[in-house]
C-alpha cells in the first residue's frame, strides 16, 4: 500500500481508517475518540501517520515536518501511548509520565477519559508551549508519511 496523495483527503481519512481497523475492536475504539478529542482541541494540527513495523503512530504537529512534532499517539495492539515530544523536563507533578529516554515520555492511556483529566490538560498545554513552532488556530490536516510494508501483528495472539 502506498501514502493517499495528500491533497485527497477521503482517500487519507479512508486509509488511516483501514489502518486503524487493523487493531482489536477495543484499541481500535480507543484511538478514534483520542482522535477525536485531540483534533477537537486542536484545530490547526498536522496529523502524521506512519503504519511502521512496531506500531500505528499519529504525530501532531504544525506542519509537515516530523521533528516539528509535540506529541504522538503510538498504538500497539494491547497499549495506546500519548507519547510527548520531547517529554523531559515537562512539569508533571502528579508523575503521570512514563519512559526513561533521552526525550520522550509517555501516558498510557488505558482509558481516553484521562485525556480530559486537568493534569493531562495541563501536560498537553506544557508541551504546546514548549513547541519549537506554534500550532496554527486552523486548517489541521492528516498526511500518511510512511507505511512500512513488513509489520508486526497488530491484535494480541496474531502469527506474524
């Protein structure tokens, strides 16, 4: 499968969908509503997709550039990650985040209702003021970067 031509954004929105298909039901439902609630509260986005080998991930950013990105959805077939870009040094005093890289931290989200939470809010806002560039108000997009053509199974107990 090859990236939809960005400017169709049906075909996108249809292939991040067979994307997301590939998941158990439950993950699956998972990250459309975090999706959701995320292109909600943030309007002027760039979504961007990458179907790699270890997981589904959803970058959010200002424009097309990855290294641009705040924050990511990775989606793995028992886990979704709101994964902060870069995560160190963010305030987080309740110690929600999670990973001991060199950048990035993570929440699981194990119910996207966390994602209304006031301190996931506030990490949220943390990271969009640490951007290295603002998000625009509107005209948010979704752009499929990659696809890797071998991937790991993704629902728990599926052969590869």
């Amino acid at each position: 499968m090859t990236p939809a031509d960005p400017g169709d954004s049906a075909a996108t929105a249809a292939q991040v969908e067979i994307f997301i298909d590939r998941f158990a039901s439950e993950i699956a439902d998972r990250v459309r509503v975090a999706r959701t609630v995320l292109r909600s509260r943030l309007p002027g986005a760039t979504e961007l997709v990458y179907d790699n080998y270890n997981a589904l991930a959803i970058g959010y950013g200002p424009g097309e550039k990855t290294s641009e990105a705040v924050f990511s959805l990775a989606i793995y077939p028992r886990n979704v990650l709101l994964y902060f870009l870069p995560g160190v040094g963010l305030p987080d005093p309740e110690g929600l985040l999670q990973g001991e890289g060199k950048v990035g931290r993570y929440v699981c989200l194990k119910d996207v209702a966390l994602l209304d939470e006031p301190a996931i809010i506030a990490l949220i806002d943390a990271a969009l003021d640490r951007a290295k560039r603002p998000l625009p108000p509107e005209g948010g997009r979704t752009i499929v970067k990659s696809i890797s053509a071998r991937q790991r199974p993704r629902r728990p107990g599926e052969a590869a």
